[in-house]
C-alpha cells in the first residue's frame, strides 16, 4: 500500500514536473482517454473489453516515451485493470508518416496471446487520439508485435 502511493506520488511529481517538456499534442486540449482492461466487459460494446479513464494535462504532455511509461506505472481507476507487466517501459519512439513505433522492455514480450492483444489495443487505442499519431508499431528486441513483418496497428484494427 505505501509503495502504491510512492509511486503515485512518483508519478504526480513526475506529470507535473514535464507537462511543459513536449512534442506531443492532442487534439482535445483537455485531456486524453487512458485505456485498460474493464473488470466488467461488454461484449457488444464498441470497445468490448476496454475501458477508459480520461487523463487531463493543462498544456503540452511530455514526449511519447515519458507518456508511455507515465501511462504503463499509471493505477487506474476503480473498475478498470492494468494490462501491463509492472516492469514494462518505453524505450523510445520514432514517427513516422504518422506511425509511431514503440520500442518496448523485454516485459512486453513476456505477455502471452489475449493479454498481449489486450495491452496492444490498450496502447493504439490511447496513442491514435494524438492528432500525428494514425497507427502504431509496437517493436521490442525479439521483433515487432505481430511477428518478423511490422505490421501498423489502427484503432479501427
């Protein structure tokens, strides 16, 4: 319990400390949908078994990597769980043509078949608001998600 509210306030200090530190913009100057797995799923729902908190930031978010991970050590909210490994980060990005390929740690590819899907979704689904960013390629050192062949996932996939 106190290490989940270190990390909390790890994580407050670092949003606060980086919310003018960015390229990236979202085209609801509000704020952006943060996507996890639901604890109650609808089946015929448009995002199934996906939920969503919303994140507000005031101005600028930080870079994509500092939000990955920001967004990967986030607790959601109640009735929503985190799809990702506790170890899991960001590595890097690069954009390009509107695709942003995500290098992700090695914990990434420890997640096995619906869990991977899941996270994979969970991740296009948030990303794809940003204005520049219209798909995702989720790479780590054993290759990119969906095998040798990147293959860029879109929110409608």
């Amino acid at each position: 319990m106190i290490r989940k509210r270190s990390l909390l306030c790890v994580f407050l200090s670092l949003l606060i400390g980086l919310l003018g530190c960015s390229a990236a913009s979202s085209g609801d100057s509000g704020g952006v949908l943060l996507y996890y797995r639901s604890q109650e799923a609808e089946f015929g729902a448009p995002d199934g078994v996906l939920g969503a908190e919303r994140w507000a930031f005031s101005e600028d978010l930080p870079t994509y990597s500092e939000f990955l991970n920001q967004y990967f050590s986030h607790l959601p909210a109640a009735g929503l769980q985190s799809p990702f490994p506790a170890d899991l980060q960001c590595l890097g990005t690069s954009l390009d043509d509107g695709v942003l390929t995500v290098l992700l740690s090695e914990a990434y590819a420890g997640l096995q078949r619906i869990e991977r899907s899941i996270a994979a979704a969970c991740i296009t689904k948030t990303l794809t608001q940003f204005e520049s960013v219209s798909g995702v390629c989720l790479e780590t050192g054993e290759g990119t998600d969906m095998g040798t062949e990147a293959k860029v996932l879109r929110d409608k996939d």
